[in-house]
C-alpha cells in the first residue's frame, strides 16, 4: 500500500519508518527543507532507540520518501495521516492550527478517493472541521472519508509500542475506510478498537489524562508519607500488588513532563469547559504535579538553609524521561532555573539531552561529558531523570569526586540504606 504521512515528528517519523519496514511506500510531507533533506539522506532529526537506523534502511530501500510537495505525496497515497502538533494555548486549549493548516493542503490537491486520518491528538469535533476544509477545497470529482487513529506510543519505546501496541483505535462513519486502515494494520498485533471519530478523538486524552492522575496520586501519597515517617515505595508496592490496580505509574518524583501528559490534561480541562463541565480531578492533577517540582526544590533550598550562592550542584538527567532527548516541559528545567535563580552553580549532565538542553535553559549552565565530571567539587548531585546508566553508577567513585556526601533523589533510584552507609546525605521523594 502506499500511504503518506504529514509531519515528521515523533508521532509521523516512527510510524511512517515502521510502517515502512513492514513493505509499504511511505511519503512523508514537512515544511522545513534543511530537515527534509537530512532526512533524505537517512538522518532522523531525534533522538529515538533504533530509528536512525530504521529510517536509513527504508530510504536505501525506496520504501520511505521524503518531500515538501503535498501533490507529490497525496496523488499515489490511498491513505493520508495527519501528524502535526497540536501545542498547548495560553488557556490549555490545543493549537489546532497546523491541523488545518494540514488538512486544507490535502484538499487542494485531492484526486480520487482517499482516506485522510488524524493521528495528532485532537479534540472531539475536531475531524469534523477538517472533513469541512477539505470539502471546501477538493478538486471536483474526488471524494474522501475521515478517520481518526489516534498514537500510543512512548517516547524511548516508539518502536515497539507502534508494532506492539495495546490497542489500535480506528474512529471513522465509512466502512471503506474502516476496512482500507484495518488492512493497513494487520502486521500489528494490538487489539483492534473500531468507535466513532468522537470516541477516538476522546480516547486519546482519557488515556493520558488517566495515567497523569495515578503519577501525581502517587506525588501526593509521597506528600503525605513524608509528613507521617512512612515510605512512599512500600506504600505503593503494597497498593500496586492489588491487581485491580497494578504499580504502573505510580511513581513520584518531581512531576512529569514531555510532549503529552501536560499538554493533554490541560486541553481535556478546557474541553470539559467548553461543555459546561468543571474537571475539577484534572485541575487537582496539574496542581499535584507543579506541587511535587516545588516540593523537591524546597528540599534543595532547605538543606543549604536558603543560600545556594556559590554552591556547586551536579544535575543528572535533563530529558523529561529516559531514552530520549526531548526537552519538552522536562521538570530539570523549573529545578536548574530555580536553584540558579539562589544563585546556585549548576553542572548538568545527560546521555543524550545536552544539545538540545542548551537551547531551553539558561545560558551559564554548564555541560559535563559524564555524570563522574559533573560530580568532581560539587556541593551536591540531584538526580532527576532515571536513566539506567544513572543506576549503575559508582557512587563510591562520585563520592571521591564530591565536596559534600548530598544526593538529592528525585527518581527514587537508590535504597537509601546503602547510600546512607556510603556516608551521603540522602533525600528522596516520600522516603525517610
């Protein structure tokens, strides 16, 4: 089949290279010609495990094409996925813009019939709007169905979540839609989940608005375990055995970040308050989450009695998760800016981030080429990102490098009994 993909982002690039390995012909549409022509060449603009080599064997193969000519694109293609950003508003609304923007070009230069299909995370009513623009803009004599298929996959784990996933959600009226993207989806293995487009569109933030309210249910318990003398990773390990409920995502820390779990609780608040209702539980999740980056800071400030000038702090991890280098609302960033803001020297390192860490923090952070460099005459080390490398570290060996036995947890990475016996300093996140 041949299928195109508008965007290249993480979203568009790892499913238009999978589904590129599994046979298809796969167009890929951006706007910026120094990025396509990188991408020409078999270059991924990002970090991810295993796409820059899953890109440069499909653009040696043919399979996978890259372009800025829509009509280049869409006149083979028999399915179009939209795979634009849709980024948070001042007001939490989702910037639809690029959505539209996206949709209108398609229909300049629709021929035949097609299927176009919104994988960008979308409000319900959305596809409704673009079935609309592309009616106002199609070529007499072509026609289209609308679909929506919402993505699941984590970044640092694209790859797999996309052959693997848990579900693949279809949303569309049009039994020949539905059968062309359930044919186009029989090498993945996820159960098939076939609804309305409203029911995908909503599906999608449900989902993340779900998994962002266990982590900061589980920051809140880590609140209260702090204020009571108990241990925050007992008490959820005793929470997660019941299987009703499972320990997934219930892991403090100082907060979450990323392109999609902020964004898409703000957007499913103001969706709720564009229809009368007041999500008053996902308001209280965005507040928890501030919370826990405010809470782990004060820890930080309260150590050094408020005076962080000439301090010296060695952050590891910048990446709002492991295996990736996205910045994206990374909690390193309000962490490193107030802990500079006291005054405090900040020395950061991580695997991969770093570049991309230099564009969104401040100008005199400085960059360390290892977690052992970042250590060598620091006051302190924070952790905030749980890398495994971060794991596997030689904390004697940190130790040595150290002025002053502090390690700030903000993963919960380490037992504190051995780090204690080492002779460090140890706060974590609920833990004693």
């Amino acid at each position: 089949m041949t299928i195109t993909f508008i965007g290249h982002g993480y979203v568009g690039l790892v499913t238009a290279a999978v589904f590129a390995d599994l046979g298809n012909t796969v167009w890929v549409v951006g706007r910026t010609k120094a990025k396509i022509d990188k991408l020409k060449k078999g270059i991924a603009p990002f970090f991810e495990p295993g796409l820059s080599e899953l890109v440069k064997r499909n653009v040696d193969a043919g399979r996978l094409i890259f372009t800025l000519d829509y009509k280049e694109a869409v006149t083979p293609s028999s399915i179009i996925f939209i795979c634009v950003g849709t980024p948070s508003k001042e007001t939490g609304e989702a910037n639809l813009d690029s959505v539209f923007a996206s949709a209108k070009s398609i229909g300049e230069v629709l021929v035949g019939y097609k299927v176009i299909v919104t994988k960008s995370t979308v409000p319900p009513g959305t596809n409704t709007k673009v079935k609309e623009i592309i009616d106002k803009h199609k070529p007499q004599g072509s026609s289209f169905a609308i679909a929506s298929a919402p993505e699941f996959l984590r970044e640092g784990t694209a790859i797999e979540d996309t052959l693997h996933p848990d579900r693949v959600v279809i949303g569309t009226a049009s039994d020949r839609a539905r059968d062309m993207l359930l044919e186009l989806h029989k090498p993945i293995d996820g159960k098939m989940v076939l609804c309305n487009v409203e029911t995908a569109e909503l599906i999608k933030y449900a989902s993340n608005s779900l998994l962002s309210t266990k982590i900061s249910f589980a920051n809140a318990i880590a609140f209260l375990a702090e204020k009571v003398g108990a241990d925050v990773e007992q008490v959820l390990e005793g929470v997660g055995l019941d299987r009703r409920l499972g320990r997934s995502f219930l892991y403090p820390g100082v907060g979450y970040g990323g392109s999609c779990f902020p964004k898409d609780v703000k957007a499913l608040i103001a969706i709720a308050a564009a229809h009368g209702y007041d999500f008053t539980l996902l308001r209280a999740v965005d507040d928890i989450n501030k919370q826990a980056s405010r809470n782990f800071i004060e820890k930080i400030y309260k150590h050094f009695n408020g005076k962080l000038q000439n301090i010296k702090i060695a952050v590891l991890g910048l990446s709002f998760k492991p295996n990736t280098d996205d910045m994206r609302a990374a909690p390193s960033i309000p962490v490193i800016e107030a802990l500079m803001k006291k005054g405090a020297q900040v020395v950061a390192y991580d695997p991969v981030a770093i570049e991309n860490a230099k564009s969104v923090l401040p100008k005199n952070v400085q960059y360390a080429q290892s977690a052992y460099e970042a250590a060598v005459g620091a006051d302190a080390v924070v952790v905030l990102t749980e890398w495994n490398e971060f794991r596997q570290l030689d904390l004697v060996k940190i130790a040595k490098n150290l002025k002053s036995l502090v390690l700030f947890d903000g993963r919960n990475m380490y037992e504190p009994t051995r780090v204690k016996q080492l002779g460090f300093m140890y706060y974590g996140v609920g833990r004693m």
